[in-house]
C-alpha cells in the first residue's frame, strides 16, 4: 500500500504525533510524507517526500491567530497551481493532519482522504465547547479541512469516530515520580512576565521551559531552562505537577502520567478555549477564556488541584485499526459499524 500522509508543520504537536504513528504506518505500507506549512521548532525526524511552505497558521502578540497574515501569506495563482499538481492520485491511501493544501487537492482531483488529528474531533457537536463559541473559530476548525472521513483525537471519546491521544513512547514507558517541582510552559509569555507571577510564591521549585531562555539559569525558586524536548520530558516525567497552556499534546502526556494541571488558554485561540472545556469537565485546574492567569490562581492551585490520570496506551492501536476500517474499505457505513461495536464489546 502506498501511503500519503499530509503532516502540518504550525506548532510542533502535528510533527511529533507523525514520528509516534510513522512506525505504525509502515507496517502497513510505503508512507511518503508532506510536511505543509513552515512555523514549528522541532525537526522532523519523517520520510518527507515532499514540502510546501503550504498555509502555516501565525499568531499575533497576544497568542491569537492572525489572520491577516494567513490570508495573504501566498500568491493564490501559485497556491492552486500547488495543489493541482499534488499527486495525491498516486497513493491508495491519503491521511491528512490539518493540511488545506492537501484537503484542496483530493477535493479537485476526486481522490478519497482521511482527516486524521486533533482538530479532526471539532467536526463533531459531542466535542466540547466553551459556553461562547466564536463562529471564525468554528469555521477554522469545521471547514479548514474537508475529507471523506474525520478521526479526531481528544482527552475523551465523545464519538464513535474519536479516540484518545496519541502518546510517545517515552511518556507510555515511563515511571512517574512526584518530584520536588513544577514544570511551567507557558510560551505566550515572556521571561519578565513569567518572573512576576512565580517569583511572589513559595512552595516548590518551578522549571521554567521558556522561548526566550538560551542558556539554564536559576533565580532564587525559579529555574529557567531552554526549551529542548528530552529535557522537557524528564521534568514532566518527574514533577509534582504542570502549568501549561491548553493545547492537546501536553495536558494528554500529563494526564498519561496522572500529574495534576493547570491549563491556562491563551487568549484569541479558539481551540484552545474548547479544549479547556473539555479538561474542565475532567475535574482539571482551568482558567475562563476572561480570566488572565494571577499569582493567586498558582498558589490555590498548589493547595487544591486534583489529580486526574488516563491511560491512553491503547489509543494508538485503536485509531488505527478505525482508520485502516475506514479508510481502505468501499463500504464505509459497515466497516464503520464493525470497528465501533468491537470496539463496545465487554
């Protein structure tokens, strides 16, 4: 089977997910990769067949999207021209992580896809939302993509069609311990901003991992690091617990680990107010789309947070036993149905 895996490059969440699954993919087939986009921080350890600067989504001061800037990022003569020429005819099967280009293409060209990812789960009303939706953000994460079939990933199976996080081996493998510390990664914040909200509380060491941070350094409680992936995940591995933005890939590790969170959504991003609803309804630390993280919110955080742990381990053999069901067989609706009721099965 030849595979074409469509993999966005905004944020590092979309490439990490693809080096977890690529394994996975292979034993099934030749997988040729399209990284789309050009706005993450982590290499890309893929087979990448090929790259296109694609529609990269960009972010303005205050962490909300920009949307000026995604809208005229390309010239739309050489956008289509680029998708026209997409040879997604070439494979028998093409799985999409949030990529317009390749959504554009199978459109025109008639071919089968996949939508296969977080935003993937936003195509169905069960997902969680915030109390005010925001039509712009519901028309990004409904309408970017469009496909034959839609496989979300979340915190919790809300549809047939949604499964949990996909997890690295690493954090599957690993043997928490409740350290002496607190990992902080909060990047929409600056260094000054950081050390004002931490600096005023006692308690525990706080492990700063920080865009502008080059070299570790500590001051007083605070310990500011750079942000690098290994060392990251050993101190989410051995802390007491997590300040963190709302996103997916982070709160789904720390939940994997049963470490206790503070999801903070960063102002302006949409999916990230849905996916602090969803954590809310886990009994985890969230602060409303209104509310600005304060030196208070940390210190009763500290007394009162609760642990809430899921084990995701199996989530990576069940979404794809549902994408290989979906995705490769004509009869949609029984391949559908047999997957589900398996799935269901005490």
């Amino acid at each position: 089977m030849k595979i074409f895996y469509a993999v966005q490059a905004t944020g590092n969440g979309h490439i990490s997910r693809a080096m977890t699954l690529l394994p996975h993919l292979q034993k099934r087939g030749t997988v040729d990769v399209f990284l789309s986009g050009n706005n993450s921080h982590l290499t890309p350890k893929l087979p990448v067949r090929y790259r296109s600067r694609g529609i990269s989504l960009y972010y303005n001061n205050a962490g909300g999207l920009n949307y000026p800037k995604i809208a005229f990022q390309r010239n739309p003569l050489e956008l289509f021209k680029e998708i026209k020429e997409l040879p997604v005819k070439k494979y028998d099967l093409v799985i999409n992580d949030f990529d317009f280009l390749t959504s554009a293409a199978c459109r025109l060209q008639g071919v089968p896809s996949v939508h296969f990812g977080h935003q993937a789960s936003f195509r169905y009303s069960e997902t969680p939302r915030p109390l005010y939706k925001q039509w712009h953000g519901e028309l990004l994460l409904k309408d970017y993509v469009q496909a034959t079939h839609h496989i979300g990933l979340h915190f919790e199976k809300y549809h047939p069609a949604i499964f949990g996080a996909i997890i690295k081996e690493e954090i599957i493998q690993a043997r928490p311990v409740n350290g002496n510390h607190v990992t902080v990664y909060l990047p929409a914040l600056s260094d000054l901003a950081l050390k004002r909200l931490f600096t005023p509380v006692s308690g525990p060491l706080f492990e700063i991992f920080s865009r502008e941070t080059k070299v570790a350094h500590r001051e007083g409680h605070l310990l500011f690091r750079p942000i690098e992936q290994a060392a990251f995940n050993q101190s989410l591995i051995g802390c007491s617990g997590i300040i963190c933005g709302a996103g997916f890939e982070t709160p789904a590790e720390a939940l994997q680990l049963g470490k206790k969170i503070l999801a903070i959504p960063i102002k302006g991003q949409y999916e990230q107010y849905c996916n602090a609803a969803a954590l809310n309804r886990l009994g985890i630390s969230t602060l409303l789309p209104s509310q600005s993280l304060e030196t208070n919110h940390i210190s009763n955080w500290l007394q009162t947070a609760a642990i809430v742990q899921i084990d995701y381990s199996r989530s990576t053999q069940e979404s794809l036993e549902y994408l290989w069901a979906v995705g490769t067989k004509k009869d949609k609706s029984t391949a559908t149905a047999t997957v589900w009721q398996a799935a269901c099965a005490p």
